[in-house]
C-alpha cells in the first residue's frame, strides 16, 4: 500500500514538472522571438568631430547617424542640409546629436556674436598676466572686477563688478582642452549695458585686476572700499576742515548828531544830540 502511494505520488510529481519545464520553454521562445524582431530605425543629424562655439557648420563638419525611429532628441534633425551654414553656441563633441537650441540662426553671424545672449553685451579690457591671475582665466570662468585708482581719502581699490563671466582671451573662445593657462592681452567679459558703463569707467580711471572664483559661487558679497591709509598707516585719514576766512565788515557810516541851540537869558549855546 504505502508502495502504490509513493509510486502514484512520484508519477504527478513528474507530470508536474513536465508542465513547468513546457511553460517556461514556451516563455523563451517568445521573448527570443521578440528580441529577435526588426526595430525599425531613421537618422539624425550628429558632429562629425569636435566642433568649437561659434564655428560656422558645413557638410564636412556633420554626419548621419542610424537612431531608433520615434526616439529621436527633441530639436534634432534628420537632414544635413538643415544644418549647414549655420553657428554653434556651444561646444560640440564626436557624435553629439545637433539640436536646434544649440544653433544661432541662420542670420545670427558666427563666432563670439553668437554667444552673447539677447540684451547682454561683451565688453573687452586690457590685461597682463598679473591682472589674469597668471594666465588661468580662461574662457568660461568667473571673476570679480576691482578697480584700483584715487579716491577723496587717498588711493583705493574697490569691487566694482561680481560674478562676470570671461567669453573669451584673446581672440581664444573656448577654453584649452587640456587645460593649460591661457595669456593674452585682451580678456573679453559678459555684462548687461549698466555693467558695461562701470567696466569702461573703471578700465579708463584707474587699473583693473581680475579676481578668479567659483562658478558656482554666486553669492554677491559687495565688500567696502579698501584704503591705503587704512592699510598701511592703520587707520583712516580725517578730512581736513575747510578753512573759513573772516570777512572783515566796512564800518557803517555814522550820522551826524541834532544840534539845538538853547537860550538862557543873554546866553546862546548849542547842544548836540546823537540820532
């Protein structure tokens, strides 16, 4: 009896697994018939190679590339020609899918024109390499604008920009992919019109430095002015009181007395009395 027990229990235990084994073979089969079906593809528009901001795109510069059909970015093209002529307002690497975003318009120009968005203007100053903290203000980073000259207490320097973004040194737009300093005798810096006034006052009143920081530093921190006498003598120099000169009066002209004559008997005398 317990025999015919095990015997009949080992035979649904084997049809049980025979199902199983069946289920999850027919399972494979049809995912390997779903990978295995033809994804439809088209092309999109990407860089032939690295490509600099404000490079004007010709044929040459562009490539089609095999993209899955209904996944393409937003903003790509599937023509080449859509894209020639036209300027890049940013760097562009290898294969990077063109987007209209990352193109001026056809009428935009090329170069640093292309970069300045709308209602900012680039405003060029002279520099050294003491001025361009030694040649590593290079396009793309961030400074503070000082300005150095004489003030009503002496010399002074003060901040008169912060956070200004450098668009180019010299007549370099991009920054060197190895990042090596860069020296030029020009920097260019992006500012709204108001900024542009205080920049070209301070470049033709004085002597400018750049001070480098964080780009992602964006607190403004609008120091006070730094004195040399408060630097160097240790402390600030009272202005002098104006010298106030004494206005000497003319004398009034006196008017002449009343004069009265009095008589007393056989006796006449006059008297005078002051008005």
């Amino acid at each position: 009896m317990n025999r015919d027990r095990m015997l009949v229990g080992l035979t649904v235990a084997l049809v049980i697994a025979g199902l199983a084994s069946h289920y999850v073979y027919q399972q494979l089969r049809r995912a390997q018939a779903g990978a295995g079906a033809a994804v439809k593809m088209t092309q999109v528009v990407a860089a032939a190679h690295p490509l600099k901001l404000g490079q004007r795109l010709d044929s040459a510069d562009l490539r089609l590339l095999d993209w899955p059909e209904g996944k393409q970015p937003a903003g790509s093209f599937a023509r080449v020609d859509d894209c020639q002529g036209r300027a890049l307002v940013a760097p562009t690497v290898e294969n990077e899918v063109i987007l209209e975003q990352r193109l001026a318009p056809r009428d935009g120009g090329q170069g640093l024109s292309v970069a300045i968005p709308l209602g900012m203007r680039a405003v060029a100053v002279g520099v050294d390499d003491v001025v361009a903290v030694a040649g590593f203000v290079v396009p793309g980073t961030v400074v503070d604008v000082l300005a150095s000259g004489s003030g009503l207490n002496g010399p002074m320097t003060r901040v008169v920009l912060e956070h200004v973004r450098v668009l180019a040194v010299g007549q370099q737009i991009q920054a060197d992919a190895s990042g090596k300093p860069q020296t030029a005798p020009v920097v260019t810096l992006l500012v709204n019109p108001e900024d542009a006034e205080k920049l070209t006052l301070a470049t033709s009143g004085g002597k400018i430095h750049l001070a480098l920081r964080n780009t992602t530093d964006t607190e403004s921190v609008n120091p006070p002015p730094a004195y040399a006498s408060a630097m160097f003598l240790g402390g600030m120099p009272t202005p002098a009181a104006p010298k106030v000169v004494a206005k000497k009066l003319a004398p009034s002209p006196v008017a002449p007395p009343f004069t009265v004559q009095v008589i007393r008997g056989d006796k006449v005398e006059s008297v005078a009395f002051p008005r």
